[in-house]
C-alpha cells in the first residue's frame, strides 16, 4: 500500500510525543517508570528517549529523562512542522478525493 510506511512512521511519532508528554509532566522519570506509566514495553519506551534526546529535546540524568531548558524551544518548532504537515496532508487528501 502506498501510505502502509507513512502510517507506520507517525504511530512511532505518536509513541515519541507520548513519551515526551509523560516526561514533561513526571520528570525527572526513568524508563521503567514510563513504561509501566504508558503500558509500553522498555525497548520502545527507551528508544523514544533515544530519538528525544538525540532531537535535543531531553536529556539524562541520575534521575531519570528531563525536558532540556533548550528543549521547549525545540517542541514549539514541532508545532510549527506540524502546522507544514497538515498542510501536505490536506493537498494528498485532495488528491485522493480526485482519483
């Protein structure tokens, strides 16, 4: 199918955004705390915070995750991207429409 990898891609993007909500309103969090918090195995919850921190969005502590001060900046640029999206998305389901 055509859109079969562009659905797989935004449910592991939804999966990163739950994992950044939760370590925005827990932090400082650890993996396993997350993962029985979101009822997500380890390995993806870990691999989340991979992306999250290699995005510059979290960092590690002793802790656990925390949100970077430099952070919050970079999840208003999410919005913005998403904003760009949505835009893409409105002209592909016109496209479709017309098929």
């Amino acid at each position: 199918m055509v859109f079969s990898k562009l659905l797989m891609e935004t449910e592991i993007v939804l999966r990163h955004l739950q994992v950044l909500k939760a370590v925005m309103e827990k932090q400082p969090i650890g993996i396993f705390k997350l993962s029985d918090i979101l009822k997500m195995p380890k390995h993806r919850v870990r691999y989340s915070l991979r992306i999250l921190e290699q995005s510059g969005i979290i960092a590690p502590t002793q802790y656990g995750a925390m949100v970077k001060d430099e952070g919050y900046g970079k999840i208003e640029n999410l919005k913005v991207e998403l904003e760009k999206i949505k835009g893409i998305m409105a002209q592909i389901e016109e496209m479709v429409k017309s098929l």
